[in-house]
C-alpha cells in the first residue's frame, strides 16, 4: 500500500511540475524590437536624434520600425499583423489599425505630424496567424524621441527716413543692449523687427518716461500680433491706433488715439519713451530701445 501511495504521490508531482511549466511558458510574450525615427515630412531622411524646431513646429513623419520575435510557426499567407500608437507625453496622438503581412517586420508610419515640444513614444501590437487562428504574440513599447523648441529671441532696429531721402537706422536693440534713439517729429518712426528669430508670435509696446528709463506711467500701451515680427512696423500708426482700450495702459484718459510726441515731461525734464518688442515663447522676453522726438 505505502509504495502505491508513493508512486501515485509522485506521479502527481510529475503532473503538477508539467502543469505550472506549461501555464508560465504560456504567459511569456518574447518582445520584438521597435525604433521610433523622424524625418521632415516630405523626406526619407530619417533620424533618430532629438527634433529642434525654430518658430512653428516641425512637420515631420515618425516611423516605427518594428522586428518581431517567435515569428514560428505561422500558417497560410500574410500571417502577420501589426497595430501602432503613436505618444507625446504619454499621451494618444495616432493610430495604424492593424497591417497584414508576410514578414515578421514591418514600419508604421505616421505621417505630417507637429513636432510640438515633448516626449514621443510609440506602442505596437503584434499577432501571427496560426491554425487555430490569430494568436496575441507580444505588445512593444518603442525607443523614445524628444522635440523641443529654440527659445524666441526679439531684436530689432529703429529706421528713419531724412529730408534727403537717405534712411537713418540704430544700433541693433536685444535683450541687453539697449540704444537711445532721437528723431524729428517729421520723420516717419519705422521699426525694423526681422532680427528676432524663432517668434510666432510678438508683442510692441511703448511706455512714456524721461531720459533714466523712469516711467510716467500716464501714456503706455501694447499689442500682440501673430506671425513674424517684420520689417517697416509704423510706430506712429500703432501708436494712433492701439492707444485705446483696451491695449491702452495710461493713466492718462485724455491721451487716447495720441502718437508719440516731444516736449518735456516738466521744465528741464525731456519726454522720452521706452520702445519694446517682446516675445513669450518659452518665456517672456523683451528688446528694448529708449527713444527722443524732437519737436
């Protein structure tokens, strides 16, 4: 009796073993490989470096190139398919419904996509056909791409025409290096914006103060506008028009629709105003000029 007990005792083991065995085996997934590259859409130029966009976010195609694994056995034709999610931040922003194949690779394209600022990452889902029909073979998380952007820098030149026809231009105003301009009131005050690099957007703001920079805080406005800052911005017509509400910032009511003029603030304190051109992409930042206009 003890050594039947014995033998089925161990029989049982030898069951059990076999059993656990084949359930663990039955739960492995053997990962397939998948590389997330970019190219500037359009292109073939694929890169696994990181996207730098400079002002309006790149257009560029990404590609998953996925290998898989256990690709045997397989049965009948196109006995493979393969799923793709595309991730900024972790967050869903494509999909490639299921692709039928007869290689156990394939690339996922995502095509004209903007490479806003972020982490990209992408999912693939991958089956094999089998007699018994599609079997789940493994779900690969790919290698990863960041993009990200210049910082926006403003810049930019006062411009006036003389009497002779001859333009008269400043020193370049940046983030520090800040000129003091003086113009006629009869010249036309042109700003020349084409040196602030990666904007989409830009800011021109003018603040009265006297020759230190102190502001009177009685004549002051600002406006945004879209788009590049460009060259031959009319001061005197953006002051005219945005010196009213709701751009208009004075404290001085009856100084709506008014451009810049010269004068004195107070006997012996000359009028000037501080010119700027700011950007906020990532952060706020502003080119400032101080500027005269004699009478």
């Amino acid at each position: 009796m003890r050594r039947i007990l014995n033998l089925l005792s161990g029989i049982a083991f030898n069951l059990l073993t076999a059993s656990l065995l084949a359930l663990a085996c039955s739960g492995i997934a053997a990962a397939g490989t998948a590389n997330l590259q970019w190219a500037p859409a359009g292109t073939a130029a694929y890169s696994t470096s990181g996207i730098v966009s400079c002002g309006v976010s790149k257009k560029v195609n990404f590609e998953v190139a996925f290998t898989g694994s256990s690709c045997s056995p397989s049965f009948g034709s196109n006995p493979y398919q393969f799923e793709f999610f595309l991730y900024r931040n972790g967050v869903q922003i494509g999909h490639i419904p299921y692709q039928q194949a007869s290689s156990c690779w394939y690339n996922g394209i995502f095509y004209s996509v903007d490479a806003d600022a972020g982490t990209y990452s992408a999912i693939v889902n991958f089956k094999k056909r089998k007699v018994t029909g599609w079997v789940p073979v493994s779900q690969d998380n790919s290698t990863t791409l960041n993009a990200s952007k210049t910082p926006a820098t403003p810049a930019f030149k006062i411009v006036s025409i003389l009497s002779n026809g001859q333009l008269s231009t400043s020193q370049l105003a940046t983030t520090t290096i800040f000129p003091t301009v003086s113009i006629n009131i009869s010249q036309p005050i042109l700003i020349d914006a084409t040196p602030t690099t990666c904007e989409t957007t830009y800011n021109v703001g003018v603040q009265e103060s006297e020759q230190n920079w102190n502001r009177t805080y009685k004549y002051e406005w600002w406006k945004w506008f879209p788009g590049n800052a460009p060259n031959n911005i009319n001061l005197q017509q953006l002051a005219t028009t945005y010196s009213n509400p709701p751009d208009y910032l004075g404290t001085d009511l009856t100084r709506y629709g008014t451009p810049l003029f010269g004068g004195d603030l107070s006997p012996g304190i000359p009028r000037y105003y501080r010119v700027n051109l700011c950007t906020a992409e990532p952060s706020w930042a502003c080119a400032t000029a101080i500027l005269r206009v004699n009478p």
